[in-house]
C-alpha cells in the first residue's frame, strides 16, 4: 500500500526567506507525484506535478520540486517565500495500477512572518 | 469558466438527519471523488466513480452513500449512520485518461452537525 509523510507539521519562516516542505512516499513502483496548496476554508490547487522525464519540476507561484527516487523523497521549495504563500501544502502520490487514486500526507502549514 | 462547484459553502443540520452535499462539474470529466478532510489527517477518500452509473468505496466510505446518473454531476449523502460527520468535505474531479493524472478540487462544502 502507498503512503504519504510530511516530516513538518508546521514550518514557520520569514518574509523572503528560502523554505523547503518535506515529502517522503513509499511505494514499490514506479509512482507519479503532485503538490497542492490549500488557503483557508477553500479547496486545493494543483501546484506542480512529477509524471516523468527532469526530476526537478517547477510549477506555479515560483515554487519547484525535486524527485529523488533512491530517498523515495519529494520535496517542495521556494527560493523567498511571501506572506501569501501562507498555505497548508499537501503531498499527494498515485500510479498507474492504483487507478488515479490519490493517496495525501496529513499537510504541512507553512506560516510566513514579517 | 470550466470548473467544480460545490454548494452549499457551510450546512449545518442536527444529529439524526440525513444530508445532501452537491458537486457538479463542468469539464467533461469522467472520475469524481469525494474526499473528507479533519485538520491534521490530511484528505481520506470516501467514494470514488470513474464512469456513469458506476461507483466504488473509497478509505472510509462508512456512513456515507453517493449515486452518478449524469457525468457532471456526483452526490453525496451524509447519512445518520455516520459517527462523527461534522468536518469540510472537498469534491475532486480527474480525466481518468492516461498520461492525466491530477485531480481538480471543488471550493469544499463545511458540514456541521450538532
């Protein structure tokens, strides 16, 4: 079976501080990877996604990923974050043979400072 | 504009009663998916239908019953039977093709049952 941990519950940063959320999957195939962002009392928004080809992904709002296969790891970061970006983030993992079915981490909240 | 709707934004009923949760989509997508979400657990998945006329049971599916007669359209009913209902329940939506993996979320709907 497939799942998902986000190491960070929380992750307090400043302003224009760099920031990395951690995603960690386990999976005996080959699995295909996504990040979304939650704002409060709304749904989540695709941010990037890994299927294959280049391990670094790079999606929206300046955010990029990074697929490690040998550490089963993939990690979101943001070179200077902002106070928008003031989101809970969710790790999501699936492949082909589990039918599109996403399998989530328990989310990690990133808090930006001033 | 394409997208998912979900309605209404907060319900609130009494214990005992069976209610209706509404999503609807407009991308001509076959997979829907309706998801619970409890802060810290991340999003579980409580039914899934990838075809018209045709659903299974998702991680939790418990308490809960859905239908899809029409492709756009796949509710959910919070039935008496479930123990704990009150939490934000998010509708998704996915091609179902290969090569497409993501899913696409509603704006949540917030069931509160006192």
């Amino acid at each position: 079976a497939q799942s998902v941990t986000q190491l960070d519950s929380q992750v307090p940063v400043f302003e224009e501080a760099p920031v990395e959320l951690r995603c960690n999957y386990s999976s005996s195939v080959s699995v295909y990877l996504f990040w979304y962002v939650q704002y409060p009392n709304q749904g989540l928004q695709l941010l990037l996604k890994y299927l294959s080809g280049s391990t670094l992904v790079k999606g929206i709002n300046g955010f990029e990923a990074e697929f490690n296969k040998s550490q089963t790891s993939f990690h979101l970061r943001k070179p200077s974050v902002h106070i928008s970006d003031t989101a809970e983030y969710f790790c999501a993992v699936t492949h082909m043979e589990y039918g599109n079915k996403l399998v989530f981490g328990a989310g990690t909240i990133l808090r930006v400072k001033s | 504009d394409g997208g998912i709707t979900q309605s209404p934004k907060y319900l609130f009923r009494k214990e005992g009663q069976n209610v209706t949760l509404s999503c609807e989509q407009n991308l001509n997508h076959d997979a829907m998916y309706w998801y619970r979400q409890d802060p810290g657990q991340g999003l579980r998945l409580i039914y899934y239908s990838q075809i018209v006329n045709d659903f299974q049971k998702g991680d939790i599916a418990e308490g809960y019953s859905v239908s899809r007669e029409k492709k756009e359209s796949f509710p959910l009913t919070v039935t008496s039977a479930q123990k704990n209902p009150t939490a934000f329940y998010l509708c998704a939506s996915s091609p179902h093709r290969q090569g497409s993996y993501e899913q696409y979320f509603g704006p949540g709907t917030r069931l509160t049952v006192t």
